[in-house]
C-alpha cells in the first residue's frame, strides 16, 4: 500500500473516530479509546477487503466502506460493552 492510501486511511479513520467521540464521548480517554478501536477495526477492515478482493467503494488501493465498516463495529462493540447507566 503506498504512503498516500496510509495517510487518507489514518485521516478516514481520525475523523470517524473524533466523530463518535463528539456524539458518545466524554473524557479524554474515551477519545483515545474510540480512536484506538477505529484504527484497528479500520485496517482489519482493509485487510479483509483485500483478502477478499473487494472492489466496492475503493479510492485507489483504500476500501473505505469496508474499512469504515470494520472500524465502526469495533467501536460499537465497545460503546456496548461499557454503556454508562
């Protein structure tokens, strides 16, 4: 995967994760959480794309549907798991 994929993947997945951060988060950690869990789920996401070969809502060699998708569910696993009563 060439540098510039790598770096709209980290932004993709930056901005998905400061996203929820905005709509569920409430303390710093929570940010760090959710961007930890998106950059995972997200490049799990573009690994199993590329397994699979793909070609849904590619930029280049990115699956960003699929990479988004494997990124968001890590997350809501997570906001699930750890629901504040």
């Amino acid at each position: 995967m060439n540098p510039p994929a790598l770096l709209l993947g980290l932004v993709v997945s930056t901005t998905a994760a400061a996203v929820v951060h905005l709509l569920r988060g409430a303390t710093l950690r929570d940010l760090l959480s959710f961007w930890l869990l998106m950059q995972g789920g997200f490049w799990l996401g573009q690994v199993a794309a590329l397994i699979f070969s793909d070609p849904f809502w590619a930029i280049g060699e990115l699956h960003i549907v699929i990479a988004l998708t494997g990124g968001l569910c890590a997350v809501l696993v997570f906001v699930v798991r750890h629901r504040r009563v």
